[in-house]
C-alpha cells in the first residue's frame, strides 16, 4: 500500500528532480511521447439535483446555464463522427444526472452507446451513480470505460458536496469495476483544498485495487453564480507537482489533463506533459465550460514533438511493462513509490 508519507516526500522532491523521476516511470511504463486524445460530450445538461459547489450545472447554483433534454442518437452520432475525424480515440458522454435509473432514457442511451461503439471509437460514460445491473448493460451495450471522480479527499469532500457520499461514489467505481468496465476517477484542484487534500487524493486513487485506468487531473473553472465563483486559478507549480505525483504513484494509469487548460499557458502544459501528463480532451468545450481549440492543441503538440496515442498501444505497452516489473519483483505501485522517494533522497550534484 502506497503510504501518505511516501506521497509527501515525492511531491515536496525538488522540482527538478521530482520532474525527472515522473520521466524515469514515465519511460518505463507509458509511450513517453505518446498522447490519447479524447472528446467529451453533453449529452444531457443542466438541472442536476447535485449540490456540487463546483459545477455550473446544479441546480442549485444560479449559473444562467440553459438546460437540455437528453440528445437522441442520431444528435449524439454526429458529434462522435466529427470528434473521430478529428482524432479522437475516446468519446465520453456526460449527463448531469444525479443517478442512472433503470427507464426508457436509460435505454436510450445504450442505443447510442452501440451506435458510437459501431464507429469504432472507445466509449466512455459519466452519468451519476449506477448499480452493478447497470453498469452492466452498459458493458454489454459498447461502453468500455466509465467516469467518476472522487473530486478531492475524504475530509474536503464534505465542504464541496453534501448530497452524495464519498463513500457513494466508491461504491459505483466497485460496481463498475465488477461489470468489467475500465475506471476513469480523478479529481479537481484549486476549490480551496490543501495540498494534503491533494496527496490524500491521490492516495486514495494509488490504493485503488486495481489503480484507475484513466486518472484525470481537473483544474477549477471558476463559474459564476457557484459558490465557488472567486476561487483563484490553482498555482500552477502546485498543479505540475501534483500531475508529477499522480504519474509516479500511478505509473500504469493514463494522467489526463481535463477541465481548466483554457487558463494554462503554453508553458505550463508543456510542464504537465514532462510531469506524466499523456492525455488531454479535444474540442472548444468540456460539458459547459471553454476548452482549447482544436487547432491550438495540434500546434503545441507539434511544437513539442508529441503524438497521438491509440488505447490499444498504450495497453500493450502496460502490459508488457507489468510483466518486466513483475519479474523484477518490483510489481506494486507502492513499491515504485519507495524506489522513486529513496532515489529522490539519494540524488547529489555533481561538482567538478
């Protein structure tokens, strides 16, 4: 088990040496230079009766935000058609629902979740909490990967949402690993959090058996008319230590930067990308919120000699890493941390 206090000493490592030892797993188990593009779609939005301080589709929160109906397939397959021709490998679908009930919506959605299946594109879902029979119609509907975030730490948790547990959310991350579905779960920095609510995170998500597949990494967009409406952008040194500790406490995981890129300059992804970072959401918004342009990630991309990604060969490449590390006896997640904290510790200059 990865401990609070390995987490500690990996993320306060000099950044110079906390960015090289992210480089050294990095190297080892991902395509070092390899970046899945995804693309998110609303597919349901607005009046959610979830009380996230955050989000600018509850409910509660006085955001202007105009809602929708849930989209027909037909309205969902030409998104998922123009988001593959751009690139996209994975084609997420949100609905701002608070849970999935088991009705005609539902069915409605594992139609289109067949549909954008049949383009063969990775499917994704994130539509609240789901039981074990749910989550496994959409496993046998096409959905691959399913999307939960635990948002922060346990103890933080409880000032940013009240109507839903942490302990909720666990629970449908356990039935979707159960139906056979790949985990998505990450979290969302700068909503006032300390940086121990941070690693505790993380920690959470490193003793995760098995770690999530896809660890994306959110930046707060402050939305007015949320709560959290004068939250100041997170620092952005704090943002790449925290990237840097989730690659090195999570060295199979895909480290996804997600909501917030429109606020981060050139500079500061390029950071993400040395820290572990190896994917990013294609598209001018993410749900409701503005993301890069298309055209902007492609230049950046290029500028820092970077490529895409497909799912299948990031796959490969971790399984092939598991079975060389698994040789080697250093099989744990846990065990990765140790060898990276003593060799952060044992790094000295070199003087001439």
């Amino acid at each position: 088990m990865t401990t609070l206090d390995q987490l500690k000493e990996i993320y306060n490592l000099p950044l110079t040496t906390l960015i090289l030892r992210a480089q050294e797993v990095h190297h080892r188990h991902q395509d070092p230079a390899g970046v899945q593009l995804c693309t998110l779609k609303s597919i349901k939005t607005g009046k959610c009766s979830e009380d996230c301080k955050y989000c600018p589709q509850s409910a509660h929160n006085d955001t202007g935000l105009e809602p929708e109906k849930l989209l027909d397939t037909e309205r969902v397959m030409f998104d998922a058609r123009r988001a593959k021709a751009d690139g996209a490998t994975r084609f997420c679908m949100g609905a701002a629902w608070r849970k999935v009930y088991t009705n005609s919506q539902f069915e409605n959605i594992l139609e289109t979740v067949s549909s954008v299946k049949a383009l063969d594109l990775e499917v994704c879902c994130t539509l609240g909490m789901l039981d074990v029979n749910q989550a496994r119609a959409l496993k046998d509907a096409g959905c691959d990967v399913y999307n939960h975030n635990i948002d922060s730490s346990r103890e933080f948790y409880s000032k940013i949402i009240t109507t839903r547990t942490y302990d909720d959310r666990l629970n449908t991350i356990k039935n979707v690993r159960e139906a056979g579905m790949e985990v998505c779960c990450g979290g969302i920095l700068g909503m006032g959090e300390s940086v121990d609510d941070r690693l505790k995170m993380l920690l959470e998500l490193a003793n995760m058996d098995p770690q999530p597949d896809s660890v994306p990494i959110n930046a707060l967009v402050a939305v007015k008319g949320t709560p959290l409406e004068d939250q100041p952008f997170v620092d952005s040194i704090e943002f790449v230590r925290t990237i840097a500790t989730a690659r090195i406490a999570m060295p199979y995981s895909i480290v996804r930067l997600s909501a917030g890129r429109s606020q981060m300059s050139e500079e500061m992804h390029a950071l993400c990308y040395l820290a572990g970072a190896n994917s990013i959401f294609l598209g001018d918004r993410l749900l409701t919120t503005e993301n890069p342009r298309q055209h902007e990630d492609r230049k950046l991309l290029d500028k820092l000699g970077l490529h895409d990604m497909h799912p299948d060969k990031a796959r490969e490449i971790h399984a092939r890493s598991k079975a060389q590390s698994e040789s080697c006896g250093c099989e744990s997640a846990s065990a990765e941390s140790a060898v990276v904290v003593e060799a952060g510790k044992a790094a000295e200059p070199v003087l001439s």
